[in-house]
C-alpha cells in the first residue's frame, strides 16, 4: 500500500514587528497526533479527508508545527525548529511513496530569508527526484524560485478572510494521488508582477481581487488547469522575493500553463490602484463616529496580529479617551504586565497600571490608566473558523470611564470575535469595538455595524505599505515606486519524474 508522509510547518512574520518570534512561538505535534486534526478546519485536516476516504494509501504524520503571526524567527529559534521537522521528516523519508507539505509561505528567521525553500529542498534530498512532493500555500504566502523547483504541484486558498482551509489541502491531496497514480505530469507557470496589494479589494467575496480567484477556480473546475491561484504575499514579510504572483499548473501542457497565467497577470496588474488599503485619519474618524447611532468598529489593521504585528498598540484607545469620545469602547491590547496586575489584585479590585507598549513602546507609549478588574481569564479560546485553539495566556478584563479592554498577555490571532466572547464581551453590547485584523468574516461585524472606519494608525502591518521602510524585497516595488512597470513572463517548472 503506497505511503504518504505529511508534514506541516507555518508561520506568517512581519520584519516591521521589533520583538523577534522564538521556538517557543512554536505550538509542535508528532507522529499520530497529527491525526487529531481530523475534523478541523485546516489543510491537515483536509488533505487526510481525501487519504483515508481513498482506503488504499497509508499515511505517514510526521510533524506540524504551527506558530501565531509575529516577528522575524531568531536563528536558534529556527535552527532547533528546522532540525526537529528535518529529523521527524528523515525518520520516515525512506518510506514514503509521496509527500503533502503543508505550509504558510510567509515564513522569515534571522540568517534564512526563506524557511520553507530551506526545508523543502532537504525534503527533496530525502526522497530523491522521483517521488511526488506537493505542497499548499497561503495565498499570502511567498512562493519562491527554490521552493518551486523542489516541488510537484501546489494549491493556494482561494478566499480571504480565509475560509477554505482544508479545502485548499484536500485539493492538494487530490493532485498528489493523481500524481501517486501517475496520472498527470505538472507544469507550473509563475509570472511575477511587482506589486504589493492591501485593502477592501482583496475581499474575495466582494472585491476584484474575488473575481481573479474565481477564473483561477474555473480554469482548476473546467480541466484546464490542474490548480490555479494568484498569491499577493504578506507585504510585511521583507524578503528577497516578496511579490505578487500568478501560479498556474497545468497537466503536461507548458503553453497553456503559460498563456494562463500570463493573461491571469494582465487582468491583475491593472488593478493594483484600487487594492490598496484606504484609510482615514485617527482624529477624522474619531469625529465622525461621535455623530453616528452606531455600532461601529474601528479597524486597527495596523496593530494585526495575524499579520505580524504585536497586538500592543494603544493608539486608538488613547485618542478616544484624549478626544472626550462618550460611546461605550470595547478594544484589545497585549499586555503582560497589566494582566498580571490585575490577576494580584483579583476581580473588583482598581489597579493603576499602565496599558500599551509592552512590546513597541517607541511605537505605542504606554498609557497610565487606574481601572477596575472586571474579570479574569486564563486566554484560551478556539478560533471560530479553523476550530484550532488560541492560548493568550491570562487575561483580564478592565474598565475605566466608557472603556472596556481585553488584557492578553500573548500575541494571538484576532482576526474572528473568539477572544472577546472567551472574556464574557460581545462586541454588539458596545457602541465601538477595535478590531484587530484588516478584515474579518463578513458575519463577524460588517453586517451589523452602522460603518467600518479603517484608520490610519502606526504599526508594524500598517496599510499604508510606504511608510513601512522595505529594505529586502526587489525595487522597484509599487506602491514604493508608483512608477513601477512590470513586464509580463512566466517562468516554467516541471520535475523530469513528475
Ligand atoms: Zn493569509
């Protein structure tokens, strides 16, 4: 029976986040426990839907490991990370007939710009030439020159905010059994453009960057292609080959792979002006609100943890608080320090602490608040799409005046409601709520609030892209260089065994 080894390895870094991500950052499982995805949302999950529906394949897990967003891996961090997915990798390499690597792509660590081309060419070096390697990605992922030369085939998500988590990886499992049945032989087509993109635009639901992903799932849907997407790369991960970039693979047919994904860029490249963040000033939007029934929200793209960003910016509570704003504010912050002040004192205790800044105090002064413990938590929660667990280590909820904070003292994902419900807050029950993510699922808050302002704040995943001070990826660079050009070509990759 034909064996498949799985391994998993994900993490997504913002360079503009000064607090480098360690080992530790790290949530690692082996061997069988990686069956314990099963019935998750995730590519995991997915791909072992397909495997153990076939009934003739066997599966090897070997490992995942798994980190929240955050910044640049250190390099002991990622030189016991990648020694221990090398060395449960090799431990069954000999056995495998295929493998499905399942990993982010917006990965970075201190000496190695590219953790996942790293990993898998020496998974490469394990299972020799011929045997099949396919491999999913984060469509803000950035899939690099080494990365696909070591592979077979790819499939990329297909919707942000992201959704199709274990579809992306049962389409992958799906491209590896037919490439274990020596079905098909890929050849995939890259074209590069030159463009970082942000903003509502990228909502595949309802922005243009949706309607490029719908003809990549038709082309997958009518035959032409055998997996198709366009990834945008994470524009806070600074390295050599951010980009965006159109993937096509096609079943031994380079021309059509190449017409694709070439025509998939000449649709894209044009739009590059309306995907990009649109933001309003912190004072402006401050104003507005004041004159609107409400509920609204406050989006802190900015300070997005899912992206990179450390979670502790106080920005926006401290202008609202400056400006006198009077509606009832629920908001987050990262804070070790204050949720351990307020795990001392206990519930219903006022303790004066300061908030914000625990780990960018340049960025986010801190703030000096005297507020009362409303409750504590030890921070865990579920994610409401993925089902995957977040742990933000304990947590309080503290009131001063008309706000409401969620005190986390670790960076987690907070691009869904999970930690607010976890810490007894529902944001419906406030007039504005900050939230930390440049989107969420449209149920999440958008159909119920009277406007979503997208400020303009400071932070290590702002969208205002220039203002960051990319020093790595290749120039120019729109919108860096809004002058940027790009000329269409797509580069051709096809293992001789595929
Ligand atoms: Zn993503």
């Amino acid at each position: 029976m034909p064996k498949i080894l799985m391994l998993d390895c994900k993490q997504e870094i913002s360079s503009f986040n000064p607090l480098p991500s360690e080992y530790s950052n790290f949530h690692v499982i082996r061997g069988d426990r990686m069956l314990d995805h099963r019935g998750l949302n995730t590519e995991v999950a997915g791909a072992l839907a397909i495997f153990d529906g076939r009934g003739d394949v066997e599966v090897i897990p070997t490992i995942a490991a798994r980190a929240g967003s955050a910044g640049l891996l250190s390099a002991a961090g990622w030189a016991k990370l990648s020694g221990e997915i090398l060395e449960a990798v090799a431990a069954r390499a000999d056995e495998a007939d295929a493998v499905y690597a399942s990993m982010h792509g917006a990965m970075g660590a201190e000496g190695e710009l590219d953790p996942e081309g790293f990993l898998l060419t020496e998974v490469r070096r394990m299972i020799g030439p011929d045997t099949p390697l396919v491999l999913s990605l984060d469509l803000h992922g950035i899939c690099t020159d080494r990365m696909l030369r070591q592979i077979d085939g790819l499939t990329l998500y297909h919707t942000y905010p992201h959704v199709d988590f274990a579809d992306t990886g049962a389409r992958a499992a799906r491209l590896l059994l037919r490439l274990l049945d020596g079905e098909v032989r890929p050849v995939i087509a890259r074209v590069v453009m030159p463009a970082l993109v942000r903003g509502d635009e990228l909502v595949t639901a309802t922005g243009c960057y949706g309607d490029l992903i719908r003809e990549c799932q038709r082309i997958e849907r009518d035959d032409t292609a055998l997996a198709a997407g366009i990834m945008i790369g994470n524009p806070f991960t600074d390295v050599p080959e951010l980009c965006s970039q159109v993937l096509v693979t096609c079943d031994g047919d380079a021309e059509t792979a190449r017409a694709e994904a070439l025509r998939l860029a000449a649709e894209f490249w044009p739009q590059r002006h309306r995907m990009q963040g649109k933001l309003i000033a912190l004072d402006r939007a401050i104003a507005q609100a004041r004159t609107m029934r409400g509920p609204v929200i406050f989006t802190d793209a900015a300070d997005a943890t899912s992206s990179g960003a450390t979670g502790d910016s106080n920005a926006i509570v401290k202008a609202l608080r400056a400006a006198g704003y009077p509606g009832r504010v629920l908001a987050q912050i990262v804070d070790p320090a204050a949720a351990a002040a307020a795990h001392a004192a206990g519930v219903g205790a006022t303790i004066r602490t300061t908030l914000g800044g625990a780990m960018d105090p340049a960025r986010y002064p801190p703030m000096e608040v005297e507020a009362q413990v409303r409750l504590l938590s030890d921070g865990q929660a579920r994610l409401e799409t993925m089902g995957t667990p977040l742990d933000a280590g304990p947590s309080a909820v503290l009131a001063f005046a008309n706000f409401t904070i969620v005190v986390l003292s670790r960076t987690v994902s907070l691009f869904d409601r999970a930690l607010y419900y976890s810490n007894g807050c529902n944001p419906r029950d406030f007039d504005l709520t900050v939230v930390k993510s440049p989107h969420t699922e449209f149920h999440m808050y958008d159909a119920w609030v009277e406007k979503n302002f997208n400020i303009d704040a400071p932070g290590a995943t702002s969208a205002d892209l220039p203002s960051l001070g990319h020093t790595i990826c290749a120039r120019p660079m729109f919108p860096m260089e809004p002058d940027a050009t790009f000329t269409p070509e797509a580069v051709l990759y096809a293992r001789s065994g595929g």
